[in-house]
C-alpha cells in the first residue's frame, strides 16, 4: 500500500481554506470569473484534465463560500503554433487556425471537440457555466488592446525584463494570404505608435509585404509571445476588474508559479508605475518520473513517455478506452477532495499517482 504526505509548505502556512487567497479581493466585487487557457493544437492530457476539474471544483467552492455568482471562462489558443518551418534562415509558424493536416482538417479543429467535452462534462457535474474565448476573439476587446498599446509604447523599458535573451517584445501577426508569421521579429516593425492607434508592418516570403493597424475599432488579428500575452492579460484583468466591479482571476498550473510570474507581470508592473496586482491560482503541476512537467509531445517529441504504456495519460481521446468512466470518477472525486484542504492542493503530483488514482489503488493519505 502506498502512502502519501502532506508537509505544510509555501501558503499552506497561511490559509485552511482555498477561498482565503481571494478572499481580500473579492469582497464588494459582484461576480468572480475562473479564467483557463489551453492551447488548441494537441489532446488534452492529464495535466489540462487536473487543471480544468481544479477550476470547476474551485468555481463550486466560491460560489458557496462568497455567496455570489462565479464563472468559467476558457480562452483557447488557436494562434499558437500549428506548423513551423524555415524559410531564407527564419523560422516561421501557422497557427493552428490555419494549419491543415494531411486528413484535410485543421489543426484547431480536430482537437477542439475534445476540449469542448470536457468542458460540458464539468459543466453538468458541477452546475458552473462557462464560456469559451478564442484568442482571436479575446484579442478584438478594447481593454486588452489598449493593455498592449501601454506595453509597446514602453517597450525600451520592458523588452529586457520580459526577454532577457534577445530584448524582444514579441506583438507578432500572420500573413493574412497564407498565415506564415515570423517567430522572432526580422522583418515585422513598429511604424506608428499613439495612445489609440498602433500600426505595424511585415514580410511574407511568398506574398510581399502587408500591414496591420490595433486599435478600438480595428480587426486585423495578431499574436503575441507567451511573455507578452501574460502581461496583457493581467493588465486587461485589472482594468475590467475596475469598470466591471469584478473579480477576474487566472487558474494556472503550478508550472507557471516561482519566478514567472514576479519576472513575467510583478516587475512589469511596477515597472509601469501600477499599484494593482493581479488574482492567481495555481493548481497542482503534473510531474513524470524525473520531476519534469508533463508536456504535450509536440513539445518534447513523439515518443515521449510510451514507457509509461499509459497512452490515456497523455491521450484524452484515449482516456475512457484505458480508464473508462470509472477512472473520470475517480480523479474527479480526488482532485474535489484537494479543494477541502490545501495541503492536498498547494503542492504536485506524478503521473504515477495520478496512474494509482486511476485505477483505484488502495492510497494510505496522511496529514
């Protein structure tokens, strides 16, 4: 028989209960928004399973506590990397809206349907509503545009924080005929900048050169690195939390925690003079064997952990064949019991656990 502890660290210290890290923030606010983001170019894994069922199980958990309508809302990634490849030594992506697999189908669209099952699932187990985002849609808010109109015009003060190896600022868009975007910035330049208005220009190999203006009114679509799109975040985030009198708050795996976000949107922010932090929870991080992150294998490669012969693991349009409906029962009721105690919350896990929880082995739990 297994055992597990639960060694008092970090915020246990200081809360007995999950709703606590919120609660100085959510008083006088009207509603609370759960905010979780996936990238659309891959399955969901065990990892999005442990982070999605967290934020419903939390969304339950607020709604009693502070008595006041809580919300999902899933913002889907469809501009991030569907196909990469190297043209005249740069390297270009297409999203993975853009992107068509051999099958004729595109990249968000064969694996969209896998996240939208999951999420109707939780919907109905927990009676929390949600409602999806996609990145492209996010992006056409006036107070998310005007949070990256703040961060470009400052450029010269952020670029080493946000990418201290090549003082990029990466506001990235696609060639709007076939989609090809630079990964780093060659041929893309800033050619007017004011409070409302931002113009910028780039280069296809295949189709010349083509431009993009972001403003309030505009809908030309861009993208931007994974720095960059934090920081916009969590400035869009105190903004509608001031005209909304809401409480908007990210629920992120545990990976993103540490140094991330004091280097990511802490120094950033202060940097730009602000006074207002933003709300985070970071739920527990899926670790192999090594004590990596479980990643998605278009990341760490093809044959990433088929050692472990767990391909429901790794594979959500394999989990029920592996694990069937009882094994979603049964993470669904462990990852529930994490949210009555932080102890059990507030740290991570390995996949083998994960496996053990699965399959119903008998788990010795100790306070």
């Amino acid at each position: 028989m297994k055992k597990v502890y639960y060694p008092l660290a970090g915020m246990n210290y200081i809360v007995d209960d999950l709703a606590k890290i919120i609660e100085n923030k959510a008083e006088g606010k009207e509603t609370i928004n759960l905010w979780l983001s996936a990238q659309v170019n891959s399955f969901p894994h065990i990892g999005t399973l442990t982070n999605f069922i967290s934020a419903f199980a939390l969304a339950k958990h607020y709604e009693e506590y502070f008595g006041k309508p809580v919300k999902i809302i899933v913002e889907l990634l469809e501009s991030v990397t569907g196909k990469e490849e190297i043209i005249n030594n740069i390297r270009y992506y297409t999203n993975s809206e853009k992107t068509i697999l051999d099958s004729g189908e595109r990249v968000k669209d064969k694996y969209f349907p896998y996240f939208e099952e999951l999420l109707e699932r939780l919907k109905k187990l927990n009676d929390v509503d949600y409602e999806i985002k996609f990145f492209y849609e996010y992006q056409q808010d006036p107070l998310v545009k005007d949070a990256l109109i703040e961060v470009i015009q400052n450029t010269d003060k952020l670029k080493n924080i946000l990418d201290p190896k090549k003082g990029e600022i990466r506001l990235r868009f696609g060639c709007p005929k076939c989609g090809l975007t630079e990964k780093h910035l060659v041929h893309t330049k800033i050619n007017s900048i004011s409070n409302d208005n931002l113009s910028l220009s780039s280069y296809c190999p295949n189709h010349g050169e083509f431009r993009i203006n972001i403003n309030k009114d505009s809908n030309d679509t861009f993208d931007m690195n994974v720095p960059l799109r934090y920081l916009v975040k969590v400035m869009y985030f105190i903004r509608r939390n001031n005209l909304n009198n809401e409480l908007n708050v990210i629920v992120d795996g545990g990976d993103w925690s540490g140094m991330w976000p004091l280097r990511v949107y802490m120094e950033p922010l202060l940097t730009l003079g602000y006074t207002e932090s933003p709300s985070v929870i970071y739920t527990p991080t899926i670790l192999d064997w090594s004590g990596s992150k479980l990643s998605k294998r278009m990341y760490v490669g093809n044959e990433a952990y088929r050692e472990f012969l767990k391909e429901g693991l790794i594979n959500y349009s394999e989990f029920y064949n592996q694990y069937g409906e009882v094994g979603f029962e049964r993470i669904y009721n462990e990852i529930h019991e994490w949210i009555k105690d932080p102890k059990r919350f507030i740290r991570d896990y390995t996949i083998e656990y994960m496996d053990a929880v699965l399959r119903g082995e008998e788990i010795t739990k100790l306070n």
